[in-house]
C-alpha cells in the first residue's frame, strides 16, 4: 500500500530483457532496503529482487509492461519511486495499491500564468471511474481531478509536485501510468453487479 505522495525522482540505470521478465535497475540511496520489499516505480508495485550498491533491481513480467509505461523505459530515464507505508505513517495523499488500471496519453499541458495542468486521454474503460475532485494516480503522484470531459480529465500541478516529481518534464504523447481510485472502483463494480 502507497500513499502517491513520491518520496523522491530517481534514474533508470539499466533496463534488460531476460527470458520471462525485463531487468529494470534504478539508482537509490535507500540504506534499509530489503530484498523482496515492496516500492513503486512509476505508480507500479514492484519487488526488489537485487541490492547492489547504489542500486536496485526488479524483474517486470509481462502482465506488468503489458499494461504500463514501464516497457518504455530506458537508462537514463527519470521515474518518481515511493516505498511502501509503515504502521504509523502518516497517509498524506490517498491510498494507493500499486496496482496499475492502464496507461493514459497526455494530450496537452494547458498552463497559464496562475497555475500548471496537465491534460490526460484516459482509455476508455477507465473514464467511468473519473470524477471531478476525486482522486487518481498519475505516474505514481497522488493528484485531484480538476476537469473531466469525456474520457480526458486535467490535473492542475502545484510548484512542488512540478519540483518533486517527473510529471512536469513530460511532453504530448507521453503514456502515464493510471491507477484509478480504489474507493469509485469498489463503487462502480458493486453498482454494475447490482444490475446484472
């Protein structure tokens, strides 16, 4: 379980295709990182499955580059990572599973002088779980829905999410990682069985 609220960006160093799954190592100066714990790079659960120092390794299987931009990624490339909540931390964003429902396309990134946004296509099967005000995961980063029309919505970008994370650096085109609230999917999956 995450939060959204990314705890630093990071660099891709290294991503390899092996016979089942794709290497992906990051640079980290996480001291107390366990093999077999949980972190999400890029809003994606992932296991550490090496420690070298000053990096770390996940295998991504298939399922998980299927349905995110983690295919994408090349060394070099900067990613938003989050360690997974402790008992006793504090829940500052939303909780967030690391369970990634599809990639969106940014379309545009409408800014004026009073404020930054980024404008999202989500697919179309994830548009009935977007609401005004509500939350989403973007890339891993905790945000609230400013705008939805349609199968696109907006998100407006406060200096420091553009400061913390990767999302402000990205251009139209861009696949970002979506996770839709668990609280209106929870909801939309018990009304659709409802009236079946």
């Amino acid at each position: 379980m995450f939060t959204g609220i990314i705890e630093k960006r990071t660099t891709i160093l290294g991503a390899a295709d092996g016979p089942m799954f794709r290497r992906l190592t990051i640079r980290s100066d996480w001291a107390d990182v366990k093999g077999g714990e949980s972190i999400a790079v890029n809003g994606c659960c992932l296991t550490v499955a090496e420690i070298q120092p000053g990096q770390l390794g996940f295998d991504v299987i298939q399922e998980t580059l299927d349905k995110t931009n983690l295919r994408l990624l090349q060394g070099g490339d900067e990613v938003n990572v989050e360690r997974s909540l402790r008992v006793g931390d504090r829940i500052d964003g939303h909780f967030v599973q690391g369970h990634v429902d599809g990639t969106g396309t940014l379309v545009e990134l409408p800014a004026n002088d009073h404020e930054y946004r980024l404008r999202i296509a989500a697919p179309d099967r994830l548009a009935k779980y977007l609401a005004p005000k509500g939350s989403i995961t973007v890339d891993g980063v905790s945000l609230t829905i400013a705008k939805v029309e349609g199968n696109e919505f907006e998100v407006a970008l406060i200096p420091t999410t553009l400061s913390l994370t990767t999302l402000g650096g990205r251009r139209p085109g861009w696949l970002f990682n979506l996770e839709a609230d668990i609280l209106s999917k929870t909801i939309v999956h018990y009304l659709e069985q409802q009236r079946q």
